[in-house]
C-alpha cells in the first residue's frame, strides 16, 4: 500500500475523531442522530489532501533521485 495512503488514512482518522469530539454546534452528532455526511465529507477531504500531497512529494523526490543517479553515471554529463 502506498505511504501516502497509510499517512492520508491515519491523519483522516485523527481529524474525524476530534470532530467527533468537539462537535462544534452539534454540526457531526446529536443525542441519537449522526450527521454521517458532514463527518465522512471532513474525512474524506482530509484524506484526499494528504495522501495527494505526500504521494506527489514523494513521487517528485523519487524522480529527483532517479534524475541525479542517471546523471551521475552518464560519462557524457562530466563535460568532456
């Protein structure tokens, strides 16, 4: 499984269980009522924006190493 995805996931149930908990104005449950959709849409933006954002970070590094490594080893990039 990707680390984004492991990262998106956990920092995603981080957040939703402190908007279960803080609760502001009753907006993600009520005394025998969930507002399922207002909790799994916060969860849901949490996670997209994290696993996106640690996928595309590590996807860059990754070609970045792969660039400097192909470099390295080119005996035409020395200059002569």
């Amino acid at each position: 499984m990707d680390v984004g995805v492991l990262v998106g996931l956990a920092v995603a149930a981080l957040i939703m269980y402190i908007a279960w908990v803080h609760n502001p104005q009753l907006e993600y449950h009520e005394p025998g009522n969930i507002h399922w959709g207002h909790w799994l849409f916060l969860g849901f933006l949490w996670f997209a924006m994290v696993a996106g954002g640690v996928t595309l970070v590590l996807s860059l590094v990754s070609v970045g190493i792969i660039w400097l490594s192909s470099r390295t080893q080119d005996p035409t990039s020395e200059g002569g």
